[in-house]
C-alpha cells in the first residue's frame, strides 16, 4: 500500500516515513502543495498525510480542490493545536480524519490503518486484528483459520470494532449500527451482544479482545504477549 | 524611650507629634504661671508704694517745725483695724522714729540704715515676737520729700495677703498639670488619625503591590493623589516592574522555544529507538526517552499556560469529559486497567477552554491510571453542580500532601520518579485560570479522588439542554 506524506519540516517528515515503513507501507514525501498536487494526479495513493502549515499555502486549499474533483482518497490532516481551526475539528472541509501535533507516532500509524479499513478503502474488504480475519465481502469470520458463526447483529458489531480496532467506539454509533437490522432495539440489546460475542471470541481462542469502557462504548484491541 | 523601636510610621510620627505638642504646652504654661507671679509681686510692691506716698502726704509740720503724722480718718481707721497686718514707721533724717504702728516696728525700723530715694525692699520674720505673732512681713523703705522735710518712710504687709491671687495661681498650674496627660493622648488620638488619613494612599498602593506576582506582573501601582514623597518610591518600583515582566516574558519564551526545539530530536530518537530490536536496555532507554517527551510536552503546556490568555467557550463537562475517557481509554487498556465513565443526563454547562480542560482531565487520567494496580477501574464522573471527578484504587495522597501536590516540581517522598512533577501542577493552573479548583480527597474503599470544579454558569444557559446520549450506561 502507497501513502504520501506532505510535510514541510524534512525531519518531522523523515520520522513519519520511517514509522510508516516500519509498518509496511510504501512512503513518498513531498514538502509542498504544488508537490503534493502533481503527485496525488500523477500516483494512485491509498491514503494521504497532509500538514496544513505548508510554505507555498494552507493544506487546506488542497482538499478543496480534490474533493468537487470526485478523489475519494481518504486524506488525514496534521495541525498545530494552536491553529486548529472549527472546519477542521468538524471535518467539513473534506478530510477523514485529524491528529493535533504533537502526536505519538504510533497514534499516526494506527489512525492511519483505521482510514484504510473504512469500507471502499485499501484495508476495507478484509479486516484483521490479532488472528481474528473479516472478510466483509462474503461476511465471513474465521479466528486462527478456523470459521466462526455469528449471528448478522454480533458481525455488525465486530465488523465495526475491527474498523476502529484499537479506539474507543461509543455505544450510541453500535446503536445505529444495529437500527439497520433491527428497527425494535431493546435499550440493553448492544451490551447483550458485545457479551454473546466477547464469549465466542473467547472460546475461540481469539488473540484480540473486546473490552467495556464503562459510560462510553467498547474497544477491540490484540491481546498483549 | 528609642523611636527606632517602633516600625510603623505612623506611630513614629504621632508619637514624636505628641511630644512635641505636650513640651510646647508646657513651655507655654510655664511662661504663663511665671508672667502672673512676676505681675502679682509687681502689683504688691506699687500698693507698698502707694501707701509710702500716702503717709508722706499726711506729713505735716507743726508750730514748733516740728514734724507730726496727721492721718486722715479713713487711714488711721484702716490702720487701727488690723495692727498686725499692716505696718508702717516713720523716721527722720536723723533716724529717730516720728511715727510707728505699731511701736513694736518702729523700735525695730530705729535700727535699721537710712533709706534711699529708691525704694529698698526687705522681709521681716516676726516669729517669736509678742507683737507681730509668728507672721512673715514683706515691705520696702524709702526716703520721701514731705511737708515737714525729707523723711524716711517704712511700710510692709503680712506675705498672706496676697494669698488668693497665689492660690488661684496654684489651682491653675495644678489644673495644666493634670490636664498635660489629656493634651497627650487628644494630640496623640489625633496625630494617628490625621496621619492615617495622610499615609491612605500609601495603603493603597501597599495593597495593590501586595498582588503581583508571577502570574499578575502586569499590575502597576497608581501614581496619583500619592504624597510627592512617596512617588518617586512608586514611579522606580513601577520600573523594576516593567524590568521584571520583560524579564518573565523572556524566560517563558524561552521555556516554550526550548521545549519546542526539543520537541523534534525527541521525536527523532523515540522513533529510532522504536525500530532497534529490544534488550532490557534498550528497554530502559525507552523508557527514559518516553519520560523526557512527556516532561518536554508538559514544559511545553505550561509556557502555553503562562504566556496565552485562554478563549472560553460554553462547554458541556459530560462532552469534554466522554471524550477524554475514550482517549485514554487504549493506553489505560494496554497497562492491564479498566476506565469508566458517568455522565449525567443533562448537560452540565460552564464557561471553559476545551483545550485546556482536555489537557487538565487528561493529565488526571494518566495520573490515576499510573497509580491504580492492574485489574482496577478508574473512574471518571461528571456532577450536576459543575464538577468532575477522577477517582482511583491507588493508595490515595497522604493528607499532609494533599496541598504540595499541586506544586511545581513537587514530589512525595518515596514517590517513582516517573514525571517531572508538573503535571498536577498545570491541572492547578487551568483550573485557577477558569476560576475553578483542583483538590484531593480520599476514595470511599481507598484511593484517591480527583475533583475539578466549576463556578456555576448563570442559569438560561442550560434552558436548551439536550439529552446526551453518550451519557448513558453501557
């Protein structure tokens, strides 16, 4: 998988190309947006870093011309908090997702993977987390090679924490998960579920797990060691 | 008495004022009582005077030239009635005795030198003596031209007779006596209060520098209505203040380049460090590399705290709050300890920088994950009264600490040296920029309890309060 990082500051944009590396991805990096313009016309990239302090204009300008041209290129931004700006914080301008400088690399790195696991992205067909491996397309789930049967409403559920695997979903957006299935939800039915499918994960011997953040949603993270 | 004892300016002035004003009444007084003495002896000698000059007039020779004392009745009445009190001997030029009242005197005047044109004064003691009793006599001798030639006149009186006009004069030195302690405390009384109302504005400006400090090196001390003493006192501590503000904004900048600057090799280090295959030391360097980002962000927190004025906005602790939990939430996750979250059903409104308040809740968070053992849960809670508290299963903050934690670079004894101490110190200065607080207490069933609180936000603000659906229990 192809990513471009557009960065400014040649330090600051060696350190992401190596962590990305280090999690094998192919890494072009540009230092402008006139740069970062030809490249993304010129290469199909999968995702795309963009800082928005660039030294020939905002980042921002960038988006707004990819985004009418029909590019579905999902596009994570770099800011300085001081310069975080209400459409970026909202996403309006057409950018997936944000990460407020300074950040951890493995934050860049796991945000970076949650974009490509969108539906319509890169990773976005099969999902993995630990030995757990969603195909989305024929719905099915296996854990360590072996399949796993689960019910349409408990794949709905996994399906969306593998996405998001390794942050924290909030129960109200699992809630509108299961509205496409079940138009009568009882006010308890996502724990219900998480319980039933936390248990078979478990029984399948599943190296990643489904932890409870009481009062905000569930997490799905690979279990240490 | 030292004046150098007394610190107080005031007291040091009124007290010399008091002094003052008391010796200058004295000496006033005593010019006075010494006046009155002077005149009523003065007043005595011309009676004395008078009286000379009326026996001389009654002076007259006789047939033979021979001189004889014809006192008008009203005088010789006056004389005969108190003997004793008033004397009087008459004596030729040759001393020998004309006249005498009584003989008595006149035996004793015979002795005496002649008399002069100026009138010679002279006190008589009549102690012992059968006639004069044992009165003290005061009187003058004189030397008159008389119708009958030069005569030698004597006259004196008992020294009592002047006793009212010297008692008066007693009662009155008695009274300024008595009255000085009096004058005293009034002077003093109104010294303090004149000179109070003087040094008011010095007060003031007193009160106003009592203010500054770290975090308020903008106030100056006003200059007007100040005593033209004073200012020039005011004017070049106002300067230093200006040399001392430009020399905090110096040192935060430099704190907030500095940490920024370190920012990147930091970054550059951790990031290599992460790619090396792993032995117990390179472990440790990680580690170490790990402790010194997060001293360089909080450094870097802090020079942001001191130098930018926070934007405020409504913001809902629920929001704020959820928010952090579930950015925490992974890496509490990954050290093997669960976080919770309890919201309330309405939003809870205050005026905030949601920044600011992240990065304060995030600091507590880590806080009671780092000190909660493994399998416990820390639990962060939002209140209807416009507070959160973050609460864990740690072993709680000894009571004797519970004011040092907040301070920069303090660390409890005993304590791993895992940050640099900063981090609940910049809880306490978001908080004290939002007019709000930061205090510890214990977890009911041990651990520690973390509270931020809010000051109210006017009600109306939360009229268009929306269910918050997050909120609910998982």
């Amino acid at each position: 998988m192809r990513l471009l990082v557009v960065e400014d500051e040649p330090r600051i944009s060696e350190i992401i190309k190596a962590a990305l590396e280090r999690a094998e991805f192919a890494v072009d990096t540009v230092r402008l947006r006139a740069d970062a313009r030809e490249a993304l016309a010129n290469t199909a990239y999968d995702a795309a870093i963009l800082d928005l302090g660039l030294p020939d204009g905002d980042g921002l300008n960038l988006l707004a011309e990819l985004r009418p041209a029909g590019s579905r290129i999902p596009i994570l931004i770099l800011t300085a908090r001081d310069a975080v700006e209400d459409r970026v914080l909202g996403l309006d301008a057409g950018a997936d997702d944000y990460l407020v400088k300074p950040f951890a690399m493995s934050e860049l790195v796991a945000r970076t993977k949650a974009l490509l696991r969108r539906p319509g992205a890169a990773l976005g067909t099969t999902l993995k987390a630990g030995n757990i491996v969603f195909d989305t397309i024929g719905r099915d789930v296996s854990v360590a090679g072996v399949p796993l049967q689960l019910p349409r409403r408990e794949a709905a559920i996994l399906e969306h924490l593998l996405r998001r695997q390794g942050r924290v979903v909030p129960k109200s957006v699992l809630e509108e998960k299961l509205y496409g299935i079940d138009d009568e939800l009882e006010s308890n039915a996502v724990p219900v579920h998480v319980h039933h499918l936390r248990r078979k994960l478990q029984d399948a011997a599943a190296s990643a797990e489904i932890h409870t953040v009481r009062g905000v949603g569930y997490l799905l993270a690979e279990t240490k060691g | 008495m030292s004046f150098g004892q007394f610190r107080s300016l005031q007291v040091r002035l009124a007290v010399r004022l008091a002094v003052l004003y008391v010796a200058a009444a004295a000496i006033a007084v005593g010019v006075l009582v010494y006046q009155v003495y002077d005149t009523a002896g003065s007043l005595n000698d011309r009676e004395l005077g008078l009286r000379a000059e009326d026996l001389a007039r009654a002076l007259v020779a006789d047939g033979t030239g021979q001189p004889r004392l014809d006192l008008p009745a009203k005088l010789a009445a006056a004389y005969a009635a108190a003997p004793e009190d008033d004397l009087f001997a008459i004596r030729d030029t040759n001393g020998r005795v004309i006249a005498a009242s009584p003989d008595e005197f006149g035996e004793r005047v015979a002795k005496w030198p002649p008399a002069t044109d100026e009138p010679s004064y002279f006190r008589l003691s009549g102690a012992g003596s059968e006639d004069f009793g044992s009165e003290t006599y005061y009187g003058l001798s004189v030397a008159l031209q008389t119708a009958a030639g030069p005569m030698w006149i004597s006259v004196a009186r008992t020294e009592g007779s002047d006793a009212l006009i010297r008692s008066i004069l007693r009662e009155f030195v008695v009274n300024a006596i008595w009255v000085s302690p009096l004058l005293m405390l009034a002077t003093l009384a109104i010294g303090i209060f004149a000179i109070r109302n003087g040094l008011k504005p010095v007060r003031e400006v007193s009160r106003m520098a009592a203010s500054i400090g770290p975090d308020a090196t903008s106030v100056r001390l006003p200059e007007q209505d100040l005593p033209t003493e004073i200012m020039p006192l005011v004017a070049s501590i106002n300067h230093a203040l200006d040399r001392l503000e430009k020399g905090f904004a110096v040192q935060r900048e430099f704190t907030a380049n500095a940490a920024h600057e370190l920012r990147t090799p930091l970054a550059i280090i951790n990031s290599a460090l992460e790619t090396m295959d792993g032995n117990s030391e390179l472990e440790k360097l990680r580690t170490d590399v790990a402790r010194m980002n997060r001293l360089v962000e909080q450094l870097l927190r802090v020079a942001r705290l001191d130098s930018v004025a926070l934007e405020f906005g409504t913001v809902d602790l629920n929001k704020v709050a959820s928010l952090a939990v579930a950015a925490m939430a992974p890496w509490a996750i990954a050290q093997g300890k669960a976080i919770a979250f309890a919201g309330t059903e309405w939003p809870v409104n205050v005026k905030a920088n949601v920044h600011a308040l992240e990065d304060a809740l995030r600091n507590l968070i880590e806080n009671a994950v780092a000190h909660a053992p493994a399998g416990t849960e820390v639990t962060v809670t939002v209140d209807r009264a416009g507070r959160i508290d973050v609460a864990d299963r740690g072993r709680g903050v000894p009571r004797k600490d519970r004011e040092n934690i907040f301070k920069r670079f303090w660390r409890g004894a005993g304590e791993k040296k895992e940050g640099a101490g900063l981090g609940l110190a910049i809880v306490s200065e978001i908080m004290r920029a939002h007019r709000g607080s930061v205090s510890v207490a214990e977890n009911p069933g041990g651990g520690a309890v973390f509270t931020l609180s809010f000051p109210p936000l006017q009600t109306g603000d939360s009229k268009i309060a929306r269910r918050y659906i997050a909120g609910d229990a998982a």
